[in-house]
C-alpha cells in the first residue's frame, strides 16, 4: 500500500469557526459517552470487590472526560485568540498570528483518539 500524499489545507475565518465547531461537538459526544459507560459500570456493581473489575474501566473513561475538557479549554483559548485578531484586523488573518503552541496542542491531543492519522500542511 502507498503512503498518503499530504494534504494541503488552506483555512478562512468561516472553515475554522465551523472546524471549532465540529471539534466541540465531537468533544461533546465523547464526552457524555464516557459518563454514560462511567454510570453504567457503576450500576453494574454490587459488592466491592466488583470495584477490582471495574475500578481500570472507570479510570479510562475518567480520563476521557478531563481530557475533553481539557480540550474544551484549549479550543476556547484559541477561539478567543481568533476573536480578537479578527476584531482588530476586519477579515484578514492568518495562523501565524494565533499562538502556535496552543494550535499544536489542540491537534495533538484530538490525534491522540484517532488510529488512522494524516500528515497535514497548514498554509
């Protein structure tokens, strides 16, 4: 199998916003996915040596949750940071001017959940 071509990515203000938006969304859904197995699994148990069976399951799902809030917070730094460029510089910006550390990390963090990753060039 050949590798993947990389792929070119050219963002507006209007692909990004929607991008926020689907990330949250996708956040979202993990999100009350975590909680609902974390609530099942705590329904399931009868004694407390059940906890020995469990406790690793709802140790992950736990972790879900506080990384998708985690990446909430990021997500919103960044959508602040988009606000006030496009406020102060009327429709013309680019990713250069956000903090980069904060884009990377969003990236990384959302790459963490996907085995199928792409190499992507951002212009």
């Amino acid at each position: 199998m050949p590798r993947p071509q990389k792929k070119e990515i050219t963002f507006t203000k209007d692909s990004i916003l929607s991008l926020m938006q689907e990330i949250y969304n996708e956040l979202v859904e993990q999100r009350n996915t975590a909680i609902r197995i974390q609530n099942k699994m705590i329904s399931m148990m009868k004694e407390p040596e059940d906890m020995k069976e469990i406790g690793p399951v709802l140790e992950k799902q736990q972790k879900i949750v506080n990384d998708c809030v985690e990446k909430k917070l990021t997500l919103s730094k960044l959508q602040s940071s988009i606000w006030e460029k496009t406020n102060t510089q009327q429709e013309s910006f680019s990713l250069s001017d956000f903090d980069d550390d904060t884009f990377a990390k969003l990236v990384d963090k959302d790459s963490d959940f996907e085995s199928d990753t792409q190499n992507y060039r951002m212009k």
